[in-house]
C-alpha cells in the first residue's frame, strides 16, 4: 500500500510542472555515444521476453530477431536472443524461467553449505582431503574472440546465453510491477537514467517515466503513448451569432438549453441536438467487492461532480446525488430535448446541427474546430491502465544492466528499430505508401501489439491511420490530467460494509423512482422530493460525511489529508 502511493503520487506530482511531447526533439541517433559512451565494447548476448499476437509465426519472428541482431551488432556488439509468447503464455513462462534459475541457485547454495560443513568436519578429524567447491560464475565478459562463418569470412564471436540468464523483460500493470520488485525481480536503472540512457527522458512522456518509480527508485521503462480522450461539447458557432448568443458563455450542457430550444424554433432545416447525450464528469460511488476500488459503469446515489480541470490533489466531494447540482442540471437537460424532441440520435455529425456532445482525441478540434466551438467538457484522464499498460525492465538474471538498457533506450529513441520489432520486415511484412505515408501490411504473419513494444509516437501509426496522428496525440497528451482517485483503495481500511450494503439499498429504490419519471416536469419534482428525504436520512448522513468512523468518506478524507496534507 505504501508503495503504491508514494509511486502514483510522485507520478501526479509532474503531471502538472512538464507534460511534454514525448518524441524527442533531436532525430534518431546512429552513433553509440548518444546511447552509451561507456559500456564495453566486447561481444555480449542478452535475452529478451516479449508478447506477440498469436497470428505470428515462428518463421516471421526469428526474421525479425535476425534483423534485430544487424541492428544490434552492429551498434552495440550486442546479440538478443528474442523469445515470443502471447500474453495468455507471456507470465507462465517466465515467471518459470524465475523459478528454474532459483532452483539452480538454492542447489548450488546448498551444495556450497555441504562442502563447507564436510571440510570442517574433515578438519575436526584431522584430516586434509582436498575439497573442491562449486565453480563460481563469473559476470566479466572474455577477450573479444573471432570465427569464420558458413562463407569462410571471420566475425565476432558472441558469447552462449548462459543456464540463469534472463535479461530485458516486458511486464504491464501496476500491481504486478509491484509484485515483481518485491520478489526482487527487477534492477533498479536510475544509475543509468542518470548517465547512459539519459535520452529517454527526452522521448517519453514524464508522468509515464514518473509512474515508474517506487520509493524513489525507477524499475521499468514505460512505453509512451496517446492518455485518454477528451469529451468535447460543440456548439454551432454562426447559429449562436445569428441567434445572439455569446458563444463564450457555453460552459456545460445545462447552458445549451435556450440556444437549442432557438435553434429548434428559429432553424427547422438544422438538427438541435446530434446524436445521443449522457451525463459527464460524474463519478460514483460504484464499489468492486472484489478489489475494493471504485469501479465505472454502475450507478449510485452517492456522487461526486470531477470537473475537466480535476487531477491530483482535486477533492472528491462523494455525496448525495441530488445534492449534485451539475448533474441534476445535466440530467434536466437532457430531459428537456427527449420531451420536445430535440435530440436526434441518428443524425450525422457531416450534417448541420446546434450541439452535439462527443468523445475522442484532439483530431476533433482540427476536424471541426473552425465550425464548432469545442467546449472541453472532461480532459484525457491518465489513469493506472494508460500507465502501467506496457514497460520493459532488466531482471537480477541479467549479464549486465548496462546492456540492456542500451537495448531498452535505442529500442525507444530509433524509429527503425522500434518499427522492425513491432511491424516486422519492411518490403516483406508491411510497405509504405509512398503518396499517402501510411502503412499497409502485406500479411499477417507477424503481428505485435504496438502499446507493449515500446514508444509509440516513434513508430508508425497502425495500419490505415493518417502519419499526422502522432502530431495530434502529442497535444492530447499536454491536455492529460491524472485521475484525482488514483492511488486510492478502500482496501486494508476501516470501511464499514454496512454503510456500502445501505447505500447500495437505497441506490436501488431512488434510481428506480429516478427512471421512472416520463417528463422533465416530473423529473423536476422527484429531485426536490428525493433531495429532502435523503437530506434527512441518518445513515446516509453519516455515509457522506466526514465524522463517521468507517464511513466511504472518512476513509478517503484520511487518504486525501495524508496525500495532500494542507500548509497550515
């Protein structure tokens, strides 16, 4: 628990201070200085541990790792020895590769432990037999050596992966890095954030670099990518002119109410409302049993309004939802176009219309932006799933740590490398159009997920999608706040279920009466009824107060004042 949140606090902490681009504003470096002045330059070979998609043959992957290893000979003098599983096989194998190499270490300890205690009995009786102890091995490398190959020519010799040698692995989630650190299976790579790999400050993401560390040690590197969407409201700039409306004032949904009721009198060829509408920047208290955090998708009675500008430190105010003006408001509104038939769910957003409220990334405003104001009605949210979704780390079983994080860092600086690992051969595997600069895959022979091989915004987009996306992503993501409840649990607390089994009861019956209401009028009147009647609950006081031991937001009020402890 400690752990997990002094590493996502950390993590929120920068989120703020530098969100930059995460591509790097130097090109690709071809030299070995840029990504490692001082490693050896004697032959080495690593191993590294990835996931594929199961349509990938063995024939395609070992072309890759061929091409992979001209790569890194040449650069590196280093040779990786590439083995591929999918996810469903990824952690069954090596965490049996962890378990085989224990096995081997616990043997050889207790050979030693026997040795030592036969030469002490030995001694005790007086006697000299020699005994021979268990070889050490040795983690130096040996002088650099040559062979000739099947052409009679002379090349590096690279060295035998050895019986306990696990090197670059990729893991994903949060929990199970954590897991992973405790059981020691992870390197600490500050020394070489600091130094050698440097560089990968400049390519990727600081909240991704940040989510990484724990207890003030960086053990992954994360794989950079697109955090979240955005929820945009967009209003019809020459209607709100032409109807006098000042388009500055279009704040939420419950502003639009007269300018689309204008729109549906004044301008019958126009769609008041295009598409269908739910409520926003709601949270509410949705409870897994299971996992003890809060889960999306549920409804309850107990919410809080999480505004667009919301991240870390943000309060979460969880309480009555018909004390939640922004979203009884929001529901009112929506209300209101469902009874006078504004809202047109099959409409088009090519077709004209008065608002429309929409999810996605920061291609909408460049696609509709000169046209509709874009109202950002809830802001990308990085939450553990975008940050902890992919990451490559050096394990204990490593030949060297300096190694292979030279492999890490090139693997997410250089686009050639990055794009052979996650599209394979090009010319064999995939082509690029040169008028459209798109990439188009010729078979499906080798196919790897492009969130779990590394820094997304230096390999191409995935196939069909425009070259310029990057470019949008990376002003998504200087948008991107963190979600305010990360880090939170109610696991390993003081929560009293009876106050959760209350709420939960008392979910059922208002939410009931709450879909039951066939017009806004009646909509209106139950908010006002329910507001009262919940108001005047005892226990339902208790449960979104502060005072109530064990009560959903006593337990977060310790949390957050722990976190965010104030300057007085």
């Amino acid at each position: 628990m400690k752990k997990r949140l002094i590493s996502l606090v950390l993590t929120a902490m920068m989120l703020f201070s530098v969100m930059l681009t995460g591509c790097g504003s130097s090109s690709d470096s071809d030299t070995i200085n840029d990504v490692n002045e001082d490693a050896s330059r004697y032959t080495e070979t690593l191993t590294m541990y990835l996931v594929t998609e199961k349509e990938t043959t063995p024939e395609a992957a070992a072309a890759v790792e061929e091409a992979f290893n001209k790569i890194t000979k040449a650069k590196f003098k280093t040779q990786v020895l590439m083995y591929f599983y999918t996810y469903d096989e990824y952690y069954g194998a090596l965490e049996a590769e962890f378990a085989r190499i224990d096995a081997l270490k616990e043997a050889e300890e207790a050979e030693q432990k026997r040795l030592k205690e036969e030469l002490k009995r030995l001694k005790a009786e007086g006697k000299t037999l020699p005994v021979t102890t268990a070889e050490e091995t040795s983690d130096e490398t040996t002088a650099e050596e040559t062979v000739l190959n099947e052409w009679g020519l002379s090349e590096l010799k690279y060295p035998e992966k050895t019986d306990r040698q696990v090197d670059i692995i990729f893991i994903d989630g949060y929990d199970r890095m954590l897991e992973y650190i405790d059981n020691e299976y992870l390197e600490r790579l500050d020394d070489e954030l600091q130094s050698s790999s440097k560089k990968l400050k400049d390519y990727i993401n600081p909240v991704f670099m940040d989510a990484a560390i724990v207890d003030g040690s960086t053990y992954a590197i994360p794989n950079n990518g697109v955090i979240g969407e955005y929820t945009f409201l967009m209003v019809n700039k020459a209607l709100a002119e032409e109807l006098s409306y000042d388009i500055s004032e279009f704040k939420d949904l419950y502003s639009t109410v007269d300018f689309v009721a204008d729109v549906a009198k004044y301008k019958p060829g126009v769609t008041p409302v295009c598409g269908d509408i739910e409520v926003t920047n709601i949270k509410y208290f949705n409870l897994n049993r299971e996992t003890m955090e809060y889960e999306d998708g549920g409804r309850s009675i107990m919410a809080a309004y999480v505004g667009p500008s919301s991240s870390t430190g943000s309060r979460v105010n969880m309480r009555s939802l018909f004390a939640t003006t922004q979203l009884t408001n929001q529901m009112l509104a929506i209300q209101t176009f469902k009874d006078n038939g504004y809202m047109k769910t099959d409409a088009k957003l090519s077709d004209p219309f008065g608002i429309a409220v929409v999810k996605g990334g920061y291609d909408l405003v460049e696609t509709y932006g000169e046209e509709y104001e874009m109202v950002v009605l809830e802001n990308p949210m990085a939450d553990e799933d975008t940050l902890y979704g992919g990451m490559f780390g050096v394990t204990p079983y490593t030949r060297s740590v300096a190694r292979s994080m030279e492999i890490i860092t090139y693997l997410n600086t250089n686009s050639e490398l990055r794009n052979l690992l996650q599209y394979g051969i090009e010319g064999v595997n995939y082509v690029i159009d040169e008028d459209t600069g798109m990439l188009k895959r010729l078979n499906r022979t080798y196919i790897m997920d492009l969130g779990k091989t590394g820094n997304a915004f230096i390999a191409y987009p995935e196939e069909g999608v425009d070259p310029a996306a990057w470019e949008t992503a990376k002003k998504q993501n200087l948008d991107a706040r963190l979600n305010p409840l990360t880090g939170f649990t109610f696991a390993e607390t003081d929560l009293k279920m009876e106050y959760v089994d209350y709420i939960e009861q008392l979910s059922e019956s208002y939410l009931a009466k709450m879909d039951a209401c066939q017009n806004v009028e009646e909509l209106k009147a139950f908010f006002e009824t329910a507001y009262s009647e919940v108001a005047a609950d005892a226990t339902m006081k208790e449960a979104v107060g502060i005072t109530a031991e064990g009560s959903p937001n006593y337990v977060y009020n310790e949390w957050y004042n722990m976190m965010f402890p104030s300057e007085d």
